[in-house]
C-alpha cells in the first residue's frame, strides 16, 4: 500500500514537473538566426538589413507574437567575405533552437554558405538575386527580392524601349551577383536585336575604375547598363565617369540608389535610371513600412532594410499558418504565400522558392529618388 502510494507520488511529481518543463519551453522565445555584416567594407548595408528585421520582430511581438511566443534575432558578423558568412552561419546554426535564418543580399556569399545551408535542413531567407541559387537543387533557399533574370528585362526594355538607347555597355562585378545580372542583360538586349558594343567586368573592391571608365568612353556607348555588387564601386565609377566627361544614359541595377551608393557617388549619379525592388511610392505597403522605419531609426529605408523587413514578416506568417516549428511544416507553409502585400512588393512563391517578379523603375533626379513605374512578370 505504501509502496503504491509512493509511486503514485512520484507519477505525480514527475507529470508535474514535465508540465512545468512544457510551459518553460511554450514561453521561450522563438529563435531567428541572422548574418550580415557589421564589420569590413559594406557593414553599413548590414546595420540597415538588421534595422529591418528588427523593426519587424519589434512589430511581431508587440502584436503578441508568433503561436504565444515572442520572436528573437541572433545575429552573426559575417565580416563581408565569403569565408565570413560560412563561419557566421555556422555559428548561428550551432544553435539548435533557432527556427530559420536570414541569410546575405550578396549572391557569391549565399553560394558560399549554400552547402552547409543543404546540411541545416531550415529554410534560409536570402536577398541574393543571382537566378541560378533558387535553382540548384537546394529546397531550403528563399527569396526576397526579384531575381535578376526580371532586373535585366526591365532595363533592357526601359533603356531600348522607353529610353530608345542601341548602343550599350554592360559594366559588372565578376563575381556570382554581376556575372548573373551581365548574361541575363546581354541575353536580354540581344533577344530584342540589340548587340552590346562592350561588356566589361570588374573585381570588386577596386579602387580605380580609369581603364573601365575610358573603355566605355572608347567604346561609343550611348547607354551603360550596370552590375555593381558594392557601394564604395558604385560610388567610385560614378566620380569617375563624371571627371572623365563620359555622360551616356545610364540604367543601373538596385545598388545603384542604395542610400551608401546615393551618399557616396552625389551628383555624379543624377540624371541616371535604376531598377529597385523597393521604393517608397511603388505601393501604400512600402510608403508605410518607409514612415515606420524613418520614425525608428531617423533615416531613409532602401532594398537591405526591406527584404529582411518582409522576410520576418512572412516567415511569422509562415509559422502561423502552419502551426508549427518543424523545418519541413514551415518550408512548405512559406511556398503556400501567395498574394502577400510587402514592402518590396506582391509575394506569390513559385515552386522554386522565388517570391516576387518584377521590379521598380527609378530616377535619380538631382539627388531625389523618383518613381517611374512598376513591371511585374507571368513567367
């Protein structure tokens, strides 16, 4: 009698307990982890990507949270390198709790981490648009921008089209981001009878654009197109065109009006185009989300602080519909988003893990970033 009386307490005791341990582990937050540089030469662009996503935890958790659980970032410096993003990754996914990541913008960096990215097995949320990295066999990639193969439509339509350019030079990085963007272009422009008098890549993190600068010049160009995975080259070939008197039209890919580009390059980018996948007037989503991250961080939003800004937010969703944390729940559950209203733009997954198609046409007009129209693609 004694005994069974014992073992009942202890039945009790342990029920108990393991009540407890489940509501601990209810009320633990749910982890997010994130990579993106804080340090080397486009940490800026880092602190705008984590300002996104912060400003959308904020929001998340102040409207109660995810499944009763409040949403925490962990974040790693992913030093600007590639071989920075694998030991950040690998870091973040030492955590065991973490639900899903933030990975880079930068396409040769999300390649970098792919491989271990297929180890994971956790959806990874990127801003890369190398078209090629939604398309490799690896299921727990996302994206949340357009990918390139619609950038190089637009400005090749645009420039050709709208602008009535024929005579192009292509000037890229020769890394995976502006070789991608350099063949869809070319492809672009020579399926509308267009045949490039240059194209011209670069290494990045160069810190003299002369002999690129005087190719164009040589060249006859009356229209650039560009590739320009970093800010400080941006900046550089900007001045550079400008004290060399080379003046062709000019339609750039989205670094080209990041705030870091705009803030270095200065008059020597006015008058020039781009396609974005954000701006602020594009829709009544991107107007608001730009007034929520101005009254936060007293500064102007671009492309780094609003891919990672809708990948939270959809990520949640996610979850929510769902109703789960396991990866393979919420894989599917982001590939069921469709008609979801962004910042950057309407997100209708497709089978691959691409969640939007078209871009934004920008001008640079005297320093002030004006709206021209959007174009989104079927196919």
């Amino acid at each position: 009698m004694l005994r069974n009386a014992f073992g009942m307490v202890v039945s009790l005791a342990a029920i108990a307990l393991t009540a407890v341990g489940a509501a601990a582990h209810a009320a633990d937050p749910i982890k997010i982890g994130m990579v993106a540089p804080s340090t080397g030469p486009v940490a800026e662009s880092g602190k705008f990507q984590t300002e996104g996503a912060m400003l959308a935890v904020d929001e998340i958790n102040k409207a109660g949270g995810v499944l009763g659980r409040q949403l925490q970032l962990v974040i790693e410096d992913d030093q600007s390198t590639n071989p920075g993003v694998i030991l950040a990754f690998s870091k973040v996914a030492g955590d065991k709790d973490i639900v899903a990541f933030l990975g880079p913008i930068r396409s040769t960096q999300v390649h970098a981490m792919a491989p271990d990215v297929l180890k994971v097995a956790k959806p990874v949320l990127i801003g890369g648009t190398d078209p090629s990295l939604t398309h490799m066999g690896n299921p727990w990639l996302f994206r949340f921008r357009p990918n390139d193969s619609y950038s190089a439509r637009v400005i090749a339509d645009f420039g050709v089209n709208t602008l009535g350019k024929k005579k192009w030079a292509v000037v890229h990085a020769t890394d995976a981001f502006g070789t991608a963007g350099m063949t869809s272009l070319v492809a672009s422009l020579k399926s509308m009878g267009v045949e490039p008098v240059l194209v011209q890549g670069y290494t990045s993190n160069s810190q003299d654009f002369t002999p690129v600068v005087l190719a164009v010049k040589q060249s006859g160009a009356d229209i650039l197109g560009t590739y320009m995975t970093n800010e400080p080259d941006q900046g550089i070939f900007a001045k550079q065109l400008q004290q060399l008197g080379v003046k062709p039209a000019w339609v750039g890919s989205p670094t080209t009006v990041t705030t870091t580009a705009l803030k270095l390059a200065g008059a020597a980018l006015y008058g020039s185009y781009a396609v974005v996948d954000f701006n602020r007037d594009s829709s009544p989503a991107a107007k608001e989300f730009a007034a929520k991250y101005e009254a936060a961080y007293k500064t102007t939003p671009d492309i780094f602080g609003s891919w990672a800004y809708d990948a939270v937010h959809v990520l949640a969703l996610a979850i929510a519909n769902g109703k789960s944390l396991e990866p393979e729940k919420v894989r599917q559950a982001i590939l069921a988003v469709q008609g979801y209203q962004g910042a950057e733009g309407v997100y209708n997954f497709d089978k691959n893990g691409d969640g939007l198609h078209g871009y934004n046409i920008v001008k640079n007009n005297d320093g002030t970033i004006v709206f021209e129209k959007h174009i989104d693609f079927k196919d």
